[in-house]
C-alpha cells in the first residue's frame, strides 16, 4: 500500500511516500528555519503563507522521488495536530482536496504518536509493550505503549517543553533559532558542573516534568555575570542547562521502569537529534532502546505516511485541526 502523508503542524511543509508503514520512497521536507531564524520564533501568520507557497512544489518532488504519480497513491495521512491553528489548516485542505479528487481514503494522524512511531519504523521488527518518551519542541510525555495505538499517558510537562526550553535558553544566551542544535554544539566545549541547574518536581506526579524554573534559574545566573558573557560562560550554561534537563528526563525514566518492566523503549521528537542524550541513555538504560533515523527526528511527514498505514481512514471530509490532542492517564487509543 502506497501512503501519501502530509506535514504541516508548525515551520516544516512535509510531503512523502511510504509503502506499507516502513518502505520511505521519498520525505521531502521544506524548512522554514531561514525565514523563521529572524525573528527567533515561529510567527505564525509567516508559517501559514510559507506553507502556502511551497505545498504544491514539495508534492511533486515526493512524488517525482518516489516514482510514481498521484494515481499510484493508496491512501493520503495528514497531521490532524497539535499544532497550528493556520499551518494546520492548510494541510487538511489540501489533503482533503487530494483525497477528494483521487477518491481515495484520508486518514487523520496524531503529531506526536507519529513521533513516537518514527522510531517504531526505524527498526526491523517492533516489539510492545514499550514506553515511549516524546522529546519535542511542543511535547514532553512518557507514554506506556502496549501497541500502536494503545497508549497510557503516564507523565507530562506541567508548563514548557524539553526543545522549548532549549530554545528559550538558547535566546537568552543570543544564540540562533531553534536553539537546540546550538546549546548542544555551545555545550560540547562546556563544562556541565560549573553551574547547578535543577528540573523541577511536580509534586501531584512524580513522573511529570516541569522545565519553567531552570528557564528562569538560567536567567537569574546570566544576569549577575559580568556582561559579555565570555564564549566559556556561553558554553558552561549550555553544557549545566543540557546536563541537568537531561538527567531529569532519565531519571523519570528510571522512574516508569522501576514501576513497570517495560521491555524496550522508543524515543521521538526533535531533542532525540541530541548526541549528548543519545550517549546518556547508552550509558544509563540497560534494556533495547530505539531511536529515530537521523532524517526521522524533525518534523517529516514519513512518520505521518508510515502511521497512516495502520490506521482507520476517516469518514467523510469534515476533519478539523486539533491544536491540542491530549493522550490520556488511563488507556486510550491514541
Ligand atoms: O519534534 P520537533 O521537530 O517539533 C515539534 O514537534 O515540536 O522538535 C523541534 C525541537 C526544537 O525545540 C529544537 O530546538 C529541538 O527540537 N532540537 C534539539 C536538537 N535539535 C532540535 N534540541 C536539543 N538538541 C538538538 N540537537
Ligand atoms: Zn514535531
């Protein structure tokens, strides 16, 4: 089965052609980080219009890169969210558009469950249950997952996420947007103990995550430092901050499989890209643990596709965006 997926949740138009859940014949990817990178953020009413412009162009290159032509195409998976508002809008249009026209099934798809299923794809044979952590701009989760599509929400952030709090971390020490490819490199030349960072405990949940006071402790700490900051001061806050965010993440880790036994573990969503984690949990879990291909980390709409082929089609036509889809403390379908 041929799945056309469809990406446009935040600052990524993604097209690409995934044959039966796992083959990726194409995964074009459009980046709006150029336009993005000027005003340190998402603006959204940018997104949408960038969107706009380049959706018809990275169709054609996937279906051009996977050698087949919109005929060829099964079924069309879009991201239904979270996302949004706009950017979501235009995907679901023109999936909707598509799915019409060809007369084919639409199927709508989870952001952040296809995060989850990056890493599932990324591997020979997948095996369940497992606990699946969600590392992204937007989300930071601890799923338990007893199969694709059965899920048990088990803790969450309480205020910011993980890639958000790199990137705001990351503007105060004037660093580029998004911030987390740059603390990471900053903090390689850093020295993770010369400031003590803390995540915060959620008191109602111990497997929840709270990112917002080690934002504001970061704060506090370039504030009564001599101005400039020195390159070393750069990077020993990048090389704390990376430090004490990503133990917090293993720590809970540890946490859920102290609890139950989960066999392996799979990784999804933007921080995942990070080699400083990627050594962390090497050293640190002594189960299988899978991550996503390098080119499945970002936001991509192979994860989408690859999703869409084990899910149910819509239907009708009447699919709005969610800008949030809540995962749920006791076992939903996702
Ligand atoms: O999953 P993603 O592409 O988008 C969302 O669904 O949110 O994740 C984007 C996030 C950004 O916050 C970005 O700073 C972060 O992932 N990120 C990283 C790295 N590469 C991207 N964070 C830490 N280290 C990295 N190497
Ligand atoms: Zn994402």
């Amino acid at each position: 089965m041929l799945v056309l997926g469809i990406e446009t949740t935040c600052d990524e138009t993604s097209c690409a052609v995934v044959q039966d859940g796992r083959k990726i014949l194409s995964n074009v990817i459009s980046s709006q980080i150029d336009l993005q990178k000027e005003f340190g953020g998402v603006v959204p009413e940018l997104a949408c219009r960038r969107h706009i412009e380049v959706i018809v162009p990275v169709l054609q290159e996937a279906l051009k890169e996977a050698g087949c032509t919109l005929q060829d195409i099964d079924r069309i998976a879009v991201a239904k969210g979270p996302g949004l508002v706009g950017a979501l809008l235009i995907g679901l249009h023109f999936a909707k558009t598509l799915a019409f026209s060809l007369d084919i099934p639409l199927v709508p798809i989870n952001h952040i469950e296809a995060h989850l299923y990056a890493a599932v794809m990324s591997h020979e044979t997948p095996t369940f249950p497992a606990l699946g952590v969600v590392l992204s701009g937007g989300h930071t989760s601890l799923i338990g997952m007893d199969n694709i599509g059965a899920y048990t929400l088990l803790g969450e952030t309480v205020d910011d996420a993980i890639g958000e709090s790199f990137d705001k971390v990351a503007k105060m020490l004037s660093l580029p947007y998004p911030g987390g490819p740059y603390i990471e490199k900053m903090a390689l030349t850093g020295n993770p103990e010369r400031f003590s960072f803390k995540a915060g405990r959620v008191k109602a949940n111990p497997l929840d995550f709270s990112f917002s006071g080690i934002k504001t402790s970061v704060l506090y700490t370039i504030r009564d430092l001599p101005k400039p900051l020195s390159e070393q001061d750069i990077c020993d806050i990048s090389a704390s901050f990376q430090e004490a965010v990503f133990s917090d993440v293993i720590k809970k880790m540890h946490l859920v499989l102290k609890e139950t036994p989960y066999p392996c573990i799979y990784l999804g969503g933007g921080v995942t890209h990070n080699k400083k984690l990627r050594e962390h949990l090497a050293k640190s879990l002594n189960i299988p643990f899978y991550l996503p291909r390098n080119d499945l980390c970002l936001d991509n709409a192979a994860m989408i596709a690859g999703l869409g082929f084990h899910k149910a089609p819509h239907a009708g036509y009447d699919l709005d965006p969610e800008t949030r889809i809540p995962f749920h403390r006791n076992k939903s379908t996702g």
